[in-house]
C-alpha cells in the first residue's frame, strides 16, 4: 500500500494538487502563503525550515510530518508557531513550520569557487591576504533559499484543509534580520564604512550596555554588508536570543571592502575607522565604555591585535580566532584579558601565538595553555574550560588537536585547518561567558 507521502509526490507529479488560486470547497481552508527559512551556522547560512501561513490557527493535533514534503530535502518535523521563528513552537498557531534537516546537500546556500589545493587565506598555506587597504571583492556569494511545499488534504476539526502546493515568496533570516545595515562616514579618516548593527531588543537608554566588535577574515571582504553576517557565528552569536538573555549587548559587524590586515603586520586605515566608529556609537548609545570587547578570525583577529597593540586600554577583552601578528611588536597588550584560539593544523596561526604567547610572557604575562578536541560536547568542553579557567590567567591559549577540526573525508591541504577553526570557535559558550566578565 503507498504511504501518505508517496501519494502526496505521486499527485505532485500528476499535477493533481490544487494551487493557492484554486477554489476551496465551502468552509474549507487553504494555505496563504510561505516563507523560507534561513539559520546560520559554524559553516555558514542554511536553509533550515519553510514556515506556511494559514488564515486560521493549526493546533499540533491536526499536524502530520507525512502530510508535507519538500522536494531534495528531508522533512524531520512539522509543527505550529505563533511566527515564523521555528523557535516560537506553540500548541496552535497560525503559521507551520516544515523543519527540514540542516545535514541535507543543499542546506547550506554558500556558493564557493573549487581552489586546488585547498581553500587559501590569511594564516594558512594558501597565501596571505594582499596588501593592507588594497580592495578586494570576496568569490563567494549565497544562494536566495526558495521552495515548494506539497502539502496534503487535512483537517482542522471539521473544516477541510485543501491540498496545495505552495511556493516560498518570502525569506527569514533567522538573528540576521535583527541588525540594521548602516554606513559611517568617518571624518577623521575620510573612509566610509558599511556595518551592521545588532541593537539590545527592549534597549533602555538608562541603562548601560557593553558592545561586542567582530571583524571577518579576509576571504569575506565584499561590498555586500551582509557577507560578514552569513559567513558563520562570529557576529551572530552573541545576538542569538539566548545570549541576549544571559548577557543584553549590541554587536558590531564592520563589512570590509578591503584588506585590512597583512601577513606583514600591517594595517589598513579601517583600524581607526572602526575605532572612531566605536567611540561614535558609544555617544550615540547607552554604551559602556568600560565594557567594549573586540573579536575576530583571521584578518579580522589579526586587526583586533593591532587595535590592542595601538589602544591597549581600549578593549576590556579580546577573543582571537585563527590569527597571527608579528612577535616582536605585541609588548604593549602584555596587561591585557585575551583568549586566544586556533588549530595545531593551522600553519601560520599556530607558530604565530605560540610567538606572541612567549613574547607576551617575556613581559610578564601570565598565560594558560590548554589543547582541545574541536569536536567535543558541550560538556567536555565546559569541563575543559573550567580546568584552563581554574588556572586565573589573564591570557588563555587553546589549542584545537591536531586533526581535530576536520571532518572525515574533508579535504585537509592548503589553509584547510586555518579556515576550519571558524567552524568550531565561536559556538563554545564558555568563551563568551568569559570575555563578558568583569576583570
């Protein structure tokens, strides 16, 4: 006997479903329209879900996942929300979110050009950046998520829900939407910067928020302001709802269309632009300047030490992904709250901080080493964590294992364990809790 679903695509097929201009029957209901649903992760944005509004709410009783199907993709779970953030999961509501699996080939929407011998970029054996301030327009580009649900004949009570197929005409970005895209005019530079801007939901000016700076690698530089936002979790972690609950703050994401960085420990302009961008914020926002922290990986981690070398009493804590600067001009950021991370296959980052590290000891710093497994649980990492943490220094230093950060079969040359790092750093909660304490 077919199953329901076999006999949902068997109709698609035939071109026997009803489409959302067709007549319903009398009392009937039919699906109003669709929206995709995208989410960012490690490795960057994914289509996770198609949220479906219907003119009436949809308790979870009336709900099938073997009722709706997406073709290419795998449908793990169909319920109601009050939205179409899956995470607003309700008993009945007006929208029903098609969970599809974030593991699907076609879930991630980066388009990236093949490179031989693995992904280059600055830090990995694929070649430096460029030149600091020479621009540069990023290969890479993401795909507009679109789809069509077939949904199946169902009933809410006694009213009929017509069988339709209903194509997406929407998008939402789940966290991206959040921030605003603005663009300052540095008078001081004369440079003009694109950045997005997350600001606290239910902000107060009476109270006083830290604000969270992060800058992208050098492979992201575009035009585009959303590219810094879609590339993974370095800006979008700390505005996720959850980290917004633990900790209100506004989150910074510059959009460079530049190199700012060099393998030369170099700069472009754009570090006092970001600077001056800071400060302006700072008076244009409740913002406490005794709380601004900076982060950043690759190009962006190594602009985030030459801010620290320039302005070491800027930042109250710096989180430095996969990054690397010139040894010998790191003295002044000794006194500084740093949490380093990078990758033992990561072939200049490694030696790099294994460079600033001792150099930052020859100055009396005090530094806590540690190696992990990029692919340990939650809780193995927060009980590694606890172990550095125990240690009370104000520089820690995690090394990610060797081989650790590779998926099996993945390809491992090149700037491979550089770029891979990304995936894992900015998803470990215990650094964000620890660059957000009071030192």
């Amino acid at each position: 006997m077919p199953t329901r679903r076999s006999f949902i695509l068997g109709l698609t097929a035939a071109g026997a479903l009803a489409n959302l201009s067709a007549p319903v029957l009398a009392g009937g209901i039919a699906a109003q329209s669709a929206s995709a649903v995208t989410q960012v992760f490690g490795g960057g944005l994914r289509f996770v879900a198609v949220a479906v509004t219907y003119p009436v709410p949809v308790p979870a009783s009336a709900l099938s996942a073997a009722d709706f199907a997406v073709a290419g993709r795998t449908v793990t779970e169909v319920y109601p929300a009050a939205a179409a953030d899956p995470a607003s999961r309700a008993e009945e509501g007006p929208v029903v979110i098609v969970a599809l699996s974030a593991e699907d080939a076609d879930a991630l929407l980066l388009v990236e050009p093949e490179r031989s011998g693995g992904p280059g970029g600055p830090g990995g054996s694929g070649g430096g950046p460029g030149a600091a301030g020479e621009r540069s327009v990023s290969d890479k580009s993401w795909k507009t998520p679109q789809a069509t649900v077939a949904q199946a004949a169902f009933s809410i009570g006694e009213r009929p829900v017509a069988a339709a197929e209903i194509a997406t005409a929407k998008v939402e970005n789940l966290v991206i939407d959040e921030f605003r895209q603005l663009v300052w005019n540095d008078p001081e530079t004369g440079d003009s910067l694109p950045y997005n801007l997350f600001v606290p939901k239910d902000y107060d000016p009476a109270q006083r928020y830290p604000l969270v700076n992060f800058m992208h690698d050098a492979g992201t530089t575009s035009e585009d302001p959303l590219m810094t936002l879609k590339q993974g979790l370095g800006a979008i972690c700390w505005a996720s709802p959850q980290d917004q609950a633990d900790r209100p703050c506004f989150v910074l994401a510059p959009q460079f269309a530049e190199i700012v960085a060099s393998d030369g420990s170099e700069t472009s302009s754009m570090l006092d632009t970001v600077i001056n961008l800071i400060k302006a914020l700072s008076e244009e926002y409740s913002i406490d300047t005794s709380r601004l922290y900076t982060t950043g990986q690759s190009g962006g981690g190594m602009l985030s030490i030459a801010m620290n070398i320039k302005y070491p009493d800027f930042f109250a804590a710096s989180f430095l992904v996969a990054c690397q600067w010139d040894a010998a001009l790191v003295a002044p950021m000794a006194g500084n709250r740093l949490f380093i991370l990078v990758s033992q296959d990561d072939a200049k980052a490694f030696p790099g901080q294994n460079a600033i590290t001792e150099a930052l000891e020859t100055e009396g710093a005090t530094v806590a080493r540690a190696v992990w497994d990029a692919k340990w649980t939650a809780e193995q990492t927060r009980f590694a964590f606890d172990d550095l943490d125990a240690e009370g220094a104000r520089i820690n230093y995690v090394t990610f294992g060797k081989g650790t950060v590779f998926d099996e079969g993945e390809e491992t040359g090149g700037a491979s364990g550089h770029t891979a790092t990304w995936r894992y750093a900015y998803s470990i909660a215990p650094i964000r809790d620890w660059i957000f304490r009071v030192a």
